[in-house]
C-alpha cells in the first residue's frame, strides 16, 4: 500500500513537472508593443517593425495598433485589470510627466543600460528633453513632428516669385501675394492646424500657453496671435469657414498651406504636385517657432525580466540606426546619425535640421497639462478665427475651463 501511494506521488510529481514545463515552453519570446499610429504612419511604422523582425533578433517585436490607447491604458491602470500590459509603447511627450504621476510608468534605466550608445548625445535636443522628468528618463524619443508651412511651387513661381528666397513668410508677404493673384480660385493661404499654428504664433510673440504646470491662455500674445488669424480669413487671404483647406493644398487650390511634416506621405503621392516645406509664417523674420511634438518610447508599470529589458534595448537601438522608413512617414526621426546623413537630405522636412534657425524654432509644450490646455484652445480656436465668438471672450472662456480642469485635479 505505501509502494502504491509513493508511486502515485511520483507520478503525480512528474506530471506536475511536465506540465510547467511545457507551460514555459508555451510562453512565446517576444516583446508586445503598443502604438497609437494609424493611416501611412501605422503603415510606415509596421514596416519598420517588420524590417527588425527580419534581423530574428531572440526578442521579436509583436506590434499592436490601439487607436483608443491612451483610454485603454487609464482604463487598464486605474482599475487594475489582469489584461497584458504591453512591454512598450509608443506615446506622446506630453503624456510622460502625467503617466509618471499618476505611476503608471517603469523607468528606462534598466533598459538603457544594455545599450550604451541610448544616450542624449545621439539624439536631438529637445526629442531627448521630452522623456526626462525629474532628472528621470522615463521615454526614448523616436521622432519630432512639427505644424509647419507647405507650399505649391508651381504657384510660388507664379504668384509669389522670391517670397521664400530667405525661406520665411511673413503676415505682410501673404498680403502683397493676395495682390499678385489673377485667379480666383487660388486662396494664398490654406489654414489649417490652426490651433498648433496659434500656438506658434504665441510662442513667436514672446509668449507661452504655460507658466510651469500653470495653463495661461489668456495672455496679450495670444489676443495678438487669434487676432492676425481672424484677420486673414476677414480679409479673404485664407480660406472660408467651411471650406476644407486640406482638399484645396490636394487639388492645387492653394499656393501656402498650413499642414506639418507627417502630411509628407499623403502629399508625395498626389501626382503632378511639387511641394516643399518652410517655417510657418511670421510676423518678424527674427523670431521663429513651430509648435511640435514627440513620440516616445516608455513603458507601463510592471516587472520584466533582464531578458526582455534587453531586447527591447536591442529594438530601439535598431530604430535609432535605421529610421528612414519612419522618415517616409514625415516625421523627423530623433536619431543624430541619420539626420546627420546623407540620405536625410532627400526628405523635405529635413528643411527642419538643415536651417539652424528652423531646427532652434521647434517647440514641444510638454508640462503637465499641456493636454487640457490644448483641448481647451481646441475648444474656441475656430470660432475665435472664423468670427463666431468674441477672441477676448473666447480666450477667457478657455482659461477658465482650463483652470476648472486643474483645481478638479489638484482637489
């Protein structure tokens, strides 16, 4: 009988063994990532995972498009659920300050320290700057992307000869091109992005959306900057409400366009259409900026193992040294050695690296409410430029909704 019974532990024993074994076994090597990208940039950045994937790196990257990712990981965290949280993700800088104080994120060191050459100095500036909080790193910049000017060369070299001979535009430019203007089914300038190119706007006149972690909306420079919108849409220099500038720069309706560098993709393909991108406009040559962000790596709070830490070193490292798939897209990759290339020549918004001027004049707004302040201003922007409410009484109005939205948060 105890010759039974220890058979039937051993074998129970065994059975037990097995069975985790083949457990682990089951357990696939592979690094689940999260990204937020759809149309040509989704396209352009499943490539680039695929172009890894071909490398067989030990780690594989499984690559995962949630286009709600940002409610999926409040959702996710706040409620503790058991669903896999991924690896990594691809973010927005300005979500690494508020992902990081509300705990929702590990930090890079672990993974960094696999590859030395992950360091600020291969990196653009303020792509690098965007994942440091604290003193911290918490994201690894993949890219820039910034609002800037698109234009028809076609109809600069009709309408507006020797404009971009300095590659600026100013306000007073479009005015005297509006002049030039014999056809008119042409609109001098498309807006759109018009909450970004605020931004800029304010950002050139001196001004901020931010004094630290406190939104300032309501501020002289941005009764200045709203107010030139308006007047350009009063004065017929940009298009109608209603009328859809992006389908006008599609059709050769427009010789400026106010778009941004991931429009590059779409642009390229629209036969018989020469293009080229400045810095959006100007109300003095002197001072430049062109509202921007990021896209980062980071990676949601959980344990992962030495193994996996390294390949995911392993993947970002191989994105830094080959990111011209991602420049296709538009974007402008924050990787030194390949804007510093050659090849980074043949993309327009290398205009952006090319011109010490240009590459001083990205601005990422990435304090910790940079997302309410931008909804807010979401929330007036066209109503403020196309006529239909108050610019003073609309600044006040986001001002007060931003303000609302801190104290809800602080409280």
């Amino acid at each position: 009988m105890k010759k039974r019974k220890r058979k039937l532990m051993t074998v129970l024993l065994l059975t037990g063994v097995m069975a985790a074994t083949l457990m682990g076994c089951g357990k696939k090597k592979e690094i689940l990532l999260w990204h937020p990208l759809g149309g040509l940039d989704g396209q352009y950045f499943e490539e680039m995972v695929e172009a890894y994937n071909a490398t067989e790196p030990e780690y594989p990257i499984k690559s995962i498009v949630q286009g709600d990712m940002y409610t999926k990981i409040y959702t996710m965290m706040g409620s503790g659920s058991k669903e896999e949280i991924p690896d990594l993700m691809v973010y927005h800088a300005e979500r690494v300050e508020v992902f990081k104080n509300q705990g929702f994120l590990s930090p890079m060191d672990g993974v960094i320290a696999n590859q030395p050459d992950i360091n600020g100095g291969n990196y653009q500036e303020e792509a690098w700057k965007a994942g440091e909080v604290d003193g911290e790193r918490w994201a690894v910049p993949l890219d820039t992307h910034s609002t800037l000017l698109i234009y028809n060369e076609d109809l600069v070299a009709e309408y507006a000869p020797g404009v971009l001979d300095d590659g600026i535009v100013t306000f007073d430019e479009l005015y005297q091109v509006k002049e030039n203007l014999t056809d008119d089914s042409v609109v001098v300038y498309g807006m759109n992005m018009r909450s970004w190119l605020a931004k800029s706007l304010i950002t050139q006149l001196g001004g901020s959306i931010n004094d630290g972690d406190m939104p300032t909306i309501n501020t002289p420079e941005a009764v200045q900057a709203y107010s030139q919108l308006k007047a350009l849409v009063d004065d017929g220099i940009a298009q109608p409400d209603g009328e859809d500038p992006l389908a006008l720069v599609q059709t050769g309706g427009c010789i400026f366009y106010q778009g941004a560098t991931w429009d590059a993709g779409a642009l390229n393909e629209i036969e018989g259409l020469n293009w080229g991108f400045a810095t959006s406009p100007v109300f003095d040559t002197s001072s430049l900026a062109n509202c921007s962000s990021s896209h980062q790596f980071g990676m949601l709070k959980k344990e992962r193992s030495e193994e996996v830490q390294k390949g995911i070193a392993d993947f970002l490292e191989f994105v830094r040294m080959n990111p011209e798939l991602w420049a296709k897209s538009g974007q402008n990759p924050a990787s030194k050695q390949f804007v510093e290339s050659g090849v980074y020549k043949n993309y327009k918004q290398s205009v952006l690296m090319d011109d010490p001027r240009l590459s001083e004049s990205i601005t990422i707004y990435d304090f910790l409410y940079t997302n309410e302040t931008g909804s807010a201003l979401d929330t007036v922007t066209d109503d403020m430029i196309f006529g239909r409410l108050d610019i003073e009484e609309g600044l006040a109005l986001a001002q007060k909704e931003v303000e609302d939205k801190v104290n809800e948060a602080t409280n």
